[in-house]
C-alpha cells in the first residue's frame, strides 16, 4: 500500500499559520481504516498487509515562509549554501517549525513506530480476529522528497547532513541523512517503490519558472524564492515596525496570510483589497502604499533579481518589472490586468500540469500506469489513456496531489475584482498493488471546507 500527500506546507508561525494537527489526526485514522481495507485481498481473503509507504512529495516542511531569515541582511535561502552562516540559519528554522508543529510531528512519529497504525490478526479461516487483544502494529515507512520551499534538505555537505538526522529523527523518517530526493532516480527505494506501483510521482515545480531554473536545476534558488522572502514575507513585518499601534485590528494577521494566496503573483491584489477593508482612512492607505513601493523598488534592484534578466528576451524579470514597476506608479487596482496577462504569458493561463504527464517518458512506453504532481495545490485526477483492448485495457491516469493547507484562491469568473475563496484542504492518494483492498489500484481522497 502506497499514499502520497504534498504540501503540507508546515512553517513556523512567523507567517500564515499551519494547518493544525486535528488533520495529522484524522489522516493517522485513515490510514489505519484504509490499511484494515488493504488487508482484504482479490481473492476474499483477509491477510494484514506487512507495508506502508507514504511518500511525502515536496513542500512538506516549509523554511521559505519564515520572517527568521530577514534577521540577517547577508543570509537569505538563495545566498551561498557554503557559507556556514547558511546552514546555521536553516537549522534554525527548521527547529522552529519543529516547535510550532509539535503535536503533528509528533503524531507521525507515532505512525513510523507502529503506535497508531494496528491490524487485527486474522484467523485461520482468513478472517480477522476482532476477539483477541492482540493485533498487530503496522510500522509507515516515511519517504521525504523535496519540492521548491524545502529544496534546502537536498542540499549536499555535513552540515545540511546534520540537519536532515533532526529532521529524519523529529518527523520519523526512513530516508537517510544524505539529501533527500527531488527525482525518484535519486532513491533507489524510491525508484523501487514507484515501479512496483507503475507510478511517476514528482513535486512538480520543475513546469514553473517562477519556481524553477531549468539552467541552474533544484540546488539554487529562484525569482518565486526572492519574491516570497523580499515582498511576501517582507511587507507585513515592514508595515508592523513603522505603524505598530496606528494601525487597525487584525491588519497585520490579515496580510500575514498571503503566504497562502495562489497564484503566488496575486499577492498585490491581496494585499489591497486588506488594505481597502481594513485601514481606516486614505491617509493610512497611502503611508501603506509606500511601504509597499519601496520594497517593490529594491526588491528588483537585488543582485540576484539583476543577474537572472536575460537580454534581449522577455523573461520572469521583464514581467516582474513590469508588475512591480506599474504597482509602485499607480494604484494596486493598476496592475490587475497585468497579473492576469503574466499568467497567461509565463504559463499559458494554464492551472493544471496535466500536459506534462503526457510527455513523461514512463507514460509514452506505458511502464507507468498513473502520474502524481504536485505544487499547484489544486487537486485533480484526469484519465489520460486507456492501453490494449477492453476488458484488459490498463489505464493512464494523473493526479495532483493537492495540499494540505489553509489558503485564498484567486476566483477565476473575473481576477481582476480581486475576490479570492478560503479553504482548509486536505488531500491524499493512495495505490494498491497484489490484489489489496479487493484488487482496487488506487483511492484519491479529497477533503475541503470552509
């Protein structure tokens, strides 16, 4: 039995909060239901199944989304991983999302050791024995892969080695210390897993460019990264040091939660439509603003912002600058028309990545019957193929995998009236192989309310 669940998003709390551990608790309980199911085989037969993997797909911890980096002027995620101060600072963060999800962290622990997860034994009769007290625990086997906000543990050298045992020890891992996956070619238990299920899983970051540098590859980092810390996580800190009681109740909290707004690019129409609801006068709106101008303005003179500008192209920077540029001259309402035009223009105004799985290599030569991405943090599951003739056609499928996350998605109907819809989402996928739970291949459940 194999799950898979992405972004998860976990922070330290110096920005929008995690989503709280009563989902780690409902999801232990599933997998103990689903893991009983599992256990019932094709042929009518109850026998405990001796594994579970879970794969944890990227953005699971998540060190970007921390106001701790903005305490030093040197040290920032996409800074030079070998200087010492780099490793010191993510050890830092990474103990302080530790802190701010113990409870959760440590209900998976509890599941890698065998503690929530137990199967009654069966019987002779190949039933299971509900009467005897005894049943039997069921150890998860956790497999951490990376994604673009927790690219930091795929990073090579002692000291990220020592960072990932605190990590591999806190969540009850059973990767080893060296860097965590980004590929499955990278694991060979992961390669194997993936292969006994027939299925391709990866983040899925690698089809964004505001997220990742095809050039550079998942060991640097990237335009997403510098705009998440330098804006995103930036301006409400700002706003609170120059303001702090002038201010109106609840602002600050308000804006921290744009750490949760998708696509990352609507960020300015968040940000003014809290500060329309909130501040009390136009004077205030204003002051605002030019906290904001400011940091658009040095956000896209930062070296690294400068270095990435490719000439004689229009790139991810050109569309930036025009973003930015047109925020800091004009009202936030502006730049509506060109966020939607730079979504159409750096992604082809496309939400889903179902495309891709159609070039996947394992998809074309069907050595992989279904394909989970993640990243987008919107769940679907789409029919790609169906191999050979009725009734013994092997179907190809996608999957995103979705989020588990708190989070205000930009409503499609008309982005420029700013409306976003909140959710509490909570998603996962699970595949089956030698006839478990009945000869079923997958479940994909999705839960969401508001």
């Amino acid at each position: 039995m194999l799950v898979i669940v992405s972004d998860l998003h976990l922070g330290d709390g110096t920005t929008a909060a995690s989503i709280p551990a009563s989902a780690f608790e409902v999801f232990a309980r599933r997998l103990n239901e689903t893991a009983y199911f599992a256990s019932w085989r094709k042929d009518g037969s109850y026998r405990p199944i001796e594994a579970l993997d879970v794969i944890l797909m990227g953005d699971i911890l998540d060190p970007l989304h921390s106001t701790r980096w903005l305490d030093s002027a040197q040290t920032r995620p996409w800074s030079d991983p070998h200087r010492p101060e780099y490793a010191a600072k993510l050890l830092e963060v990474t103990r302080a999302i530790f802190e701010e999800n113990k409870k959760s962290l440590e209900i998976l622990r509890g599941c890698a050791s065998g503690k929530n997860i137990r199967l009654a034994p069966a019987t002779r009769g190949k039933k299971p024995d509900f009467k005897t007290i005894v049943q039997i625990p069921l150890k998860v086997r956790f497999h951490y892969m990376v994604g673009n906000h927790d690219w930091y543990y795929h990073l090579h050298g002692p000291a990220f080695d020592k960072i990932r045992a605190e990590v591999i020890k806190k969540m009850g891992l059973s990767n080893p210390a060296s860097p965590f996956p980004y590929n499955a070619d990278e694991s060979p238990m992961l390669k194997e897993i993936f292969e006994h299920y027939k299925v391709l899983g990866r983040h899925g970051d690698c089809f964004d460019k505001f997220n990742y540098d095809s050039e550079k590859g998942r060991d640097h980092g990237t335009i997403g990264d510098v705009f998440t810390m330098d804006v995103c996580n930036r301006f409400p800190v700002e706003v609170q040091k120059r303001y702090g009681n002038e201010l109106p109740v609840g602002i600050i909290d308000s804006m921290k939660r744009i750490t949760n707004i998708r696509p990352a690019l609507a960020a300015p129409l968040w940000i003014s439509g809290q500060i329309r609801a909130y501040a009390s006068s136009p004077a205030l709106e204003g002051e605002l603003k030019k906290v904001w101008d400011q940091i658009a303005k040095e956000f896209l003179q930062l070296d690294f912002i400068r270095e990435a500008d490719k000439a004689l192209q229009f790139d991810m920077v050109d569309g930036m600058e025009l973003l930015m540029g047109i925020s800091r001259r004009a009202s936030f309402s502006t730049i509506n028309d060109i966020i939607v035009w730079m979504r159409e223009k750096m992604w082809g105004g496309q939400r889903s990545f179902m495309n891709y799985a159609l070039t996947e290599p394992s998809f074309l030569d069907g050595s992989s019957k279904y394909f989970v991405y993640g990243h987008t943090h919107h769940y679907e599951i789409i029919p790609l193929d169906a191999r050979g003739s009725a009734p013994y056609a092997e179907s190809q499928v996608y999957f995103n995998s979705g989020t588990w996350h708190s989070y205000f998605d930009l409503a499609m109907k008309n982005p420029k009236e700013q409306k976003f819809v909140p959710y509490q989402a909570l998603t996962y996928l699970t595949f089956y192989a030698n006839g478990e739970h009945g000869g079923r291949d997958f479940d994909a459940w999705s839960g969401v309310y508001m």
